[in-house]
C-alpha cells in the first residue's frame, strides 16, 4: 500500500512558549487504513493533526521542527487551501466551523471554493446529508441545531469534499450512542468503500476500537505505543498508566486475570468486542474445573453483586417539578411536548435520549433560560414565572454542554469568582471557593490562564468549577464528561457523585451509557420531545423497545451479560464490578456444588 503520512522526529512549541507540545513524533500511516488515535487532554494530539494539514504554522503560530509528508506535500510549504483538498479535517467543536444560514449551504460551500461544477455539488450535498443521516435538516439554520446534529453537519460538510485522508478530533463527543455508531460506520464505509485514509481522535475507546484498524497512543507529547487494536489492550499496564478510558470489556477480563482467573485466553486474542468477550467468557464457564482451590478462595471474597440502592430520598414535596410543559422554538419546531417531571432532594437523575430529543430544552427551563409555551416550572416551590436568572442561579446551578456558552472572562480566576461575587460573598470567602472549585475538577494550575485559549476538556473543567463555586442546591450538566480523558471523567464524576452525597440534587444529560449505569440513582428517557420512561438504570437498559426509540444502547457490560445468561449471569448486569462478582460467584457456586 501506497505511505500517504510520513512523519519523522516532529516536535512543536507554541509561540511564547518554551515548553514542547510535540516531543519526537515519528509514525507512518498506509493508503486506506483507519487509524485511532487515543491519550490523555493536553497530550498533543490535535496539535499533531493541525502539523498535518498545515494549520501549524501557517494559522497557529510556533517553532516546528522535524519532517512531515503527507501524500507527498509538505504542509508548511504549501497553503491551507492546496492542503485542504488533500486533508479534510473536522474539528473538536463543530460551532467553529458552522457559518453559513442552512445546513445545505454549510455543505456546499467549500465544494463552490474549489470550483467544483453545481451539478456535482448537489448531488455531493445530497450524498453526504444521506450518509450521515440527516437530509431532513437541510434547510434548517446550523444555530438551532442541538450540539450532535452541528457535528452531524461539519462532518457531512468534510466528507462531501472527499479528500484523499480525513482527520477527526473527537467527531462523536456530541452524539448519542446509535448516532455515534452511525457516523463511525460512515466512516469505515468511506474508507473501505472509496479508499479514503482516516485518522480519528476519540475518547469513546469502546466505539472506536470496533472500528481501527490500529491504535495510536500519545501521552505527553510523545507516541508510546502504536500498534494493531488486540495487541494494545494487551498491554493494560500501559493503558491504564496513560490513561485511556480502555473498552469496557477488555477491563473486565483484565480485573478477573488480577484475581488470577483468565491468566491464560486459549487461542484468543484479547476481547475488545462483546462477541469477543462472549466467546472467552463461555471457554471459562466450560472449562471451570481447571479452576484450582486457590482461585474458589479468592472468588468467595468477592462481594455478591447488588442493586440495592441506600439513599433514602424523600418524595413528599419535590425541589424540581415541571408541570404540562410544552415549548416551541421560533421556528415552528415542538422541542417539548405536554412534559411533567417531579424530581427530589438528593436525587441523582441521568436525562438520556437521541440528539433534538429535548433535554437540553428541558433544563434551559429550570433556569429560565427558555420561557415555556406552555405549562408551569417550580424550583424549590417557586414558579419560576418570571423570575431572573441570576435569582434562580442561587437554587440551580448550570454547566452547559458546550464550555464556550460560559466562558468570557479573562482569567481562570476571574471566571470561576464571577458567580460568588455577584453573590455579594466577601472576597475572602470568594478567593477560597475558587481555590477549592479548581483543585476538586483538577484545574489548579490554570488560575492565570486565558479560558478560551483552553483545550476543550480544560475548558470544560473551568466551566464545572465556576457552576460549582455557587454551591447550588440544584446541579444540572450537560454533557460534563465531553472531551475528558479517563482520569479527567473519572475526578470530575466522582466529585458529582460527591456533591450528591453531600446533599446536592444531581441532573446529568448525557450520552455516556457507562456513566448512567455507574452513577444515576434515576433514568428519565426522552425522545420526540416526551418522557418516555423513567426508572432504576437496571430496569430502563433492559426495556430494548424504549432504548431503540431514543436512538440509545445499552451498556455493552450490560449487553455482554445478556450472552451470558445460560451461564448464570442475571441478565440486568450494567457495570463492570457487577459483572465480574456474578461471574465469580457463578464459577464458585458451580465448582463448590
């Protein structure tokens, strides 16, 4: 196969900056193969995609050095529009690439810069707006797009271009489930199908392993590892020192090898897949006598796994109730219909549904933020008729999805203090929530820092620090977890599940499956702008006709225990620990008796 990326010895420094963000970076990439590309926030890994299509530094200024070949050119010889109609690129956040007044136009207007005849633009338009799913937002303004379909948007606008190797930063951070799969198998059709290079950067480890063909791992501006999927979750040690959120799956059968079962997978590469793992699981479960007196030992320490939920929460009198709320946008477009939800103190509710299923819409209203159409909104017994935002800002507090719709001030610090010192809070008692809001979100170190000039998971940081340095009674996020790597998701939902336990009301809209199953006391599903249902996650993630109406999917813990019911397996199974004391208990029960 033809080399189309060539990359030797690149290193990279921001202008200003003595510090390199690019520290030795060599690698090759094939015609045609899928590449994902996975490490921790700050590692580097957009800084090497801009190297690659000649943004670095002909837009974003610095010190390069080392040799770069892509399909031949060497970007920072050439211009941004030669290098684009080779490298195609879609960008973290969407909004920074959407411009135009319809969808439609969006699409068309890089094929009209390249010369490309009307005809041909139409047809492509056409193509890609079907490929991705959405001909039926043609003609609607790219602004009243929900966070997905924006980035449905800028990815049909690069794939209508075609360009010989497309490069993704994070192109599913805003889908849901289904839609997230849906743009990868768009992908992987485009390449298999037209041949196209892909390199894709993506937190979502579990999508994106099903699809590469290889792996890149980056951890401090250097590649650590980059090799064939299997043969890189292979090497947990290294995954879990750079901090990759590894498939699920993979981790399971990794934690049962810890208690020194599975130490040898029999003719088997390590699963990343639920099929994958189904397979290695159903040789353990029929091959249970090779199981020695040792491992029963350990297996019976294992606590049995349980659903029981011990917080107590009080439902004579709600701290949120939406009553028959319906709400039209300009439009003409029904984004609530005829909706009623009582939430409670101390609750933990997770919000899920397709993109433009309404959640967002849903809690704009908590904030007054949206004035309802129809129907009354109560916050801590008030309606919220009204009210000004700055008074509700007391009783809820809002991280909005995209960390931009927040940020404005100059300095980390300054944001963060903005709320407090609206409050009229003494200085002293601002300058320590601000300390304390930084160091809990991992964000203690940009105190001085411009937020904008932020990489997204950052920024996304200072935008939760700044919401919780209101000590609201209520939280609502949306979406908190975009753009975070593993240790950044996992400091940023404990410290929720913290706040929860110390009180707070938590909100959470989000597409992350694993999250809903690990941390929400309560699902509310949406879809068409309804409650569709509203649940205990073990019992909405087994109700498959609700989960396909709202475009979602299970876990795929919980799918792998589907497969392995026949086994002993409860079929209600959604998380990783969870699994594995059922599989231990099961092998022990059926060794011991």
């Amino acid at each position: 196969m033809e080399l189309v990326v060539s990359v030797k010895n690149l290193e990279f420094s921001y202008l200003g900056s003595h510090e390199k963000v690019l520290r030795g970076i060599s690698f090759e990439v094939h015609e045609g193969e899928l590449i994902g590309v996975c490490g921790p926030t700050g590692c580097g890994k957009s800084t090497m995609f801009m190297c690659l299509n000649g943004l670095i530094p002909h837009w974003i200024k610095g010190e390069v050095t080392g040799e770069v070949r892509v399909k031949g050119l060497n970007p920072q010889e050439r211009t941004i529009p030669e290098m684009s109609q080779v490298v195609g690129m879609v960008f973290q956040n969407p909004e920074t690439q959407l411009f135009t007044p319809a969808v439609e136009r969006e699409v068309a207007f890089p094929l009209e810069n390249l010369g490309i005849p009307q005809k041909e633009i139409k047809e492509r338009i056409d193509e890609a707006l079907e490929w991705v799913g959405i001909p039926h937002l043609r003609k609607k303004s790219p602004e009243d797009l929900s966070g997905g379909q924006k980035q449905l948007v800028a990815v049909a606008a690069t794939l209508a271009m075609r360009p010989s190797i497309l490069l993704l930063d994070e192109p599913t951070a805003d889908l849901d489930p289904v839609g997230a799969e849906q743009v990868l198998n768009v992908i992987r059709n485009l390449n298999e199908k037209y041949g196209i290079t892909v390199m894709i950067i993506e937190h979502r480890v579990d999508e994106l392993s099903e699809f590469a063909d290889k792996i890149m791992l980056i951890n401090e501006g250097q590649i650590v590892k980059f090799d064939e999927v299997h043969k890189v979750f292979s090497d947990w040690d290294l995954v879990e020192k750079v901090g990759v959120r590894a498939p699920r799956v993979t981790e399971s059968v990794v934690k049962l090898q810890r208690f020194g079962i599975f130490n040898k997978i029999r003719g088997s590469k390590m699963p990343i897949t639920v099929t994958e793992a189904a397979r290695v699981y159903s040789q353990l479960f029929s091959k249970e006598s090779e199981i020695n007196v040792r491992d029963m030992e350990k297996l019976k320490k294992l606590p049995a796994h349980s659903f029981e939920r011990k917080k107590r929460i009080d439902r004579s009198k709600p701290i949120l109730s939406v009553k028959n709320l319906t709400f039209v946008y300009p439009d003409g477009t029904k984004a609530l219909n005829d909706v009623s939800l009582d939430i409670y103190e101390q609750e933990f509710i997770a919000i899920i549904g397709h993109n433009g299923s309404g959640k967002t819409t849903l809690c704009k209203h908590f904030l007054n933020l949206l004035t309802p159409t129809k129907g009354e909104v109560f916050v801590c017994g008030n309606n919220t008729k009204g009210m000004k935002v700055s008074r509700l800002a007391e009783d809820v507090g809002y991280v909005f999805q995209n960390p931009d719709h927040q940020l404005f001030a100059d300095t980390v610090k300054d944001e963060v203090a903005y709320g407090p010192l609206n409050l009229k809070m003494p200085e002293e008692e601002v300058l320590d929530r601000v300390k304390r809001s930084l160091e809990v979100v991992g964000a203690e170190g940009l105190w001085d820092e411009y937020p904008r000039a932020l990489s997204r998971g950052q920024r996304q940081r200072v935008a939760t620090a700044s919401t919780l340095a209101m000590a609201s009674r209520i939280l609502v996020l949306d979406e908190p977890t975009t753009g975070q790597d593993q240790r950044g998701l996992k400091r940023i939902m404990d410290l929720i599940l913290r706040l929860n336990e110390e009180g707070r009301t938590i909100v959470m809209i989000t597409h992350d499956m694993d999250l809903v199953a690990e941390y929400a006391d309560r699902v509310v599903v949406m879809a068409q702008g309804k409650i569709i249902a509203d649940g205990p996650p073990e019992e909405v993630f087994t109700q498959e006709s609700i989960l396909k109406e709202a475009n979602l999917k299970p876990p795929r813990i919980n799918r792998l225990a589907r497969l392995l019911t026949e086994y002993g397996i409860p079929q209600d199974v959604t998380v990783t620990d969870q699994l594995i004391s059922s599989v231990a208990h099961t092998l022990f029960k059926r060794i011991a008796g």
